[in-house]
C-alpha cells in the first residue's frame, strides 16, 4: 500500500466500517490466524458429521433390504425411513455449509477482501491469496464461496511536477534532507524453483503401488504353497519391482525436498521485495500452495 496513497486511504477507509485497521501487518495476521482456525471449526460442527451420518445411513439402507428378511417384509416402512433421513441429512448437510458460509462471508474478511480488491484495481499484483480466504479447495481451485470483489481498473496515480514555474517563489529549503527514493528489486526466479513447479503435483503413488505389488507377490507364493502350484512363484519377480519402485519414490521425495527448500527462499524473497514496496509477479498454484503451508 506504501505504492499508492489512494489505497492505503481506502484501507483506512474499510478499516473503520469494519473496526479493523488493515495498514497493520501484525494485526492483519493475526486476524488471519483467528478466522482460519475459526472457519476450520465451523466445518467440523457436529451437525455436519450427523447430516453426513444420516445422509449416509439413508442412502445405503435399501440396499441391505434383500439382506434381511425382516426388512423386506416390511418393505415401504424402510423406504419410508430411508427417504426421510436422506432429507434429514441433506437439510443438516445445508445447514452446517450455510453457518460457514455466513462467517466467511461477513466480518473482517469481507473487509480484508475489499481491500486486496481495490489494491488489484490500482495495479497492484496480489502475489499471493489463500484459497480458504475465498472459501476455495485446498488445492485452489474453483471460484469460492466468497472470491476477491472485482472493481474498474483505476488510472494510475498522477506525479507531481518536478520542475516549478518560473514565476513561483522558491521553496524553503527542508531543515533534514529527504530520503532518497530506493529502487527495490524483485528477485529472479531461480531455475529450482521452475523444476519444483513442474513437480510439485507429481508422485504420491509410490508407497501405495509398491506396497500392492509385495501384497500380490506374497498372496502368489502362499497360494504356490497352499495349492501346489508352481506358477505362483512366478510372483517373487514382483518383490524386487516393488522395492525398485520404493527407492524411486524415496529419491524422488528427498529431490523434491530439496526443491522445496529452494522454492520457500524464492517466496520468502518476494514477500520481502513486496513488503518493501515492489510489485512482484503473482505466484503459480504451486507456489502458492507452498506459501500458505509455511504460513
């Protein structure tokens, strides 16, 4: 906001309706801090876990009626009662997503939104927004339930004129001399950074697939055991593949750590840049993703 006066006024501005002031760093993170764990509770209110119980239980319930015989016999009293905690379910379901939607929705966070709204329409880059804050998956994507307010795009604002009229009086000169304007660079984006962006989604499945292989190469030798077949033991040739495909998700984890790292420095550095008055280009997914776990 130190870019523009115009938006820190119109902070200042949304502050008082909302009785927060949003030129505070500190008081901004921790009013951050509190909605998050706040909105976190709303989404684990009982009601919700019981409408996802009922709903459940409503759904699957005529499928047990050829299962038992006391249920068949009374066949419409069971639909009945499956229809009405399917209802119930959705109605509690409802209402536990309405509750938080109303508490991301109204408060502070509108305010906050207003205000990263305004800074996007005076040209200022949000390098990074947090999906919860517009009530969006973890993973970012979707529209959300509360997104970032859009507004025209404002002009830039105008310079003063460095040169006076010469018809002006001179003005007097400053008792302490004025800072020097200081150019802040945005740091360049190292080619770590690039490869982590690249691989960051990859992965995830190497644990589950190796640990299916040493299953279906054990149950093979145990049925070789078991019925005497000998083309069961053809099953041990899974074993290695699976250990071959433990190592390469092991190495491939320490790789991306290691990538991390260098990606975490990268961002770190730009809110730094940004905090000092840069404009710094918006983050990919990936790294704003990485950016609200270090958060």
């Amino acid at each position: 906001m130190r870019s523009d006066t115009r938006v820190r006024e119109a902070a200042r501005d949304i502050g008082a309706r909302y009785g927060v002031d949003y030129t505070d760093d500190a008081a901004v993170t921790a009013l951050l801090a509190e909605r998050r764990k706040s909105l976190e509770t709303e989404q684990r209110r009982p009601a919700a876990y019981l409408g996802l119980l009922t709903l459940m239980a409503g759904m699957f319930l005529p499928f047990g009626i050829p299962l038992s015989p006391a249920l068949d016999a009374h066949l419409f009293a069971v639909l009945g009662a499956a229809g009405a905690l399917t209802v119930v379910g959705a109605a509690l379901l409802v209402h536990a997503r309405a509750q938080w939607k109303q508490a991301l929705r109204n408060g502070p966070l509108a305010g906050y939104r207003e205000v990263l709204g305004i800074a996007r329409a005076h040209g200022i880059p949000l390098a990074h927004i947090p999906p919860w804050l517009e009530g969006r998956t973890t993973g970012g994507g979707g529209k959300g339930a509360a997104p970032i307010p859009t507004y025209p795009p404002v002009e830039p604002a105008p310079q003063a004129p460095s040169d006076a009229p010469p018809d002006s009086a001179p003005a007097p000169a400053p008792s302490t001399p004025a800072p020097a304007s200081v150019s802040v660079s945005v740091p360049p984006k190292p080619s770590a950074v690039s490869h982590y962006e690249h691989m960051a989604d990859a992965g995830g499945w190497h644990d589950e697939t190796g640990c299916l292989l040493f299953l279906a190469g054990a149950g093979g030798v145990t049925w070789a055991v078991t019925v005497g077949t000998a083309v069961g033991y053809a099953a041990l040739l899974l074993v290695p593949v699976a250990v071959w495909i433990w190592l390469a998700g092991r190495r491939q984890g320490r790789e991306k750590e290691e990538l991390r790292e260098e990606a975490l420095k990268y961002v770190t550095a730009l809110e730094a840049a940004q905090a000092a008055g840069a404009r710094v280009p918006e983050l990919s997914p990936q790294l704003r993703a990485l950016l609200d776990d270090h958060h």
